[in-house]
C-alpha cells in the first residue's frame, strides 16, 4: 500500500472514529477529494468531476 493511500485510509478511519460510524467508501472518498494534492483529486479534476459537489452528495 502506498503512503499516499495509507494515510488516506487513516484519516477516513480518523473521521469515522470522531463520528461513530462504521467506516465506509464514502469516507475514503471524501478525504480523497477533500485533500487538494491527492492523486485522486487531481484525476477527478481532469475529468471534470467537482470536489465540491461531490463532498456535498456525499452524506
């Protein structure tokens, strides 16, 4: 596993443990687009996929 993909992972499990949820792939996604030098943002962007509408759907 990659640091990059280690530390997302840990900041979703960070989010679910703040949250009391079960840690889901919503939550990976979320810290993915969330974190503005991320692999995945930047894929994203190149596809024309807007962080912010997704975070916001994301619920």
């Amino acid at each position: 596993m990659s640091v990059e993909a280690r530390g997302a992972l840990q900041a979703a499990q960070r989010t679910v443990c703040r949250t009391g949820t079960v840690l889901r792939t919503q939550h990976l996604l979320y810290v993915l687009i969330t974190d503005p030098g991320s692999r995945a943002r930047r894929i994203l962007n190149e596809l024309g996929v807007n962080a912010g509408e997704v975070s916001a759907n994301s619920d």
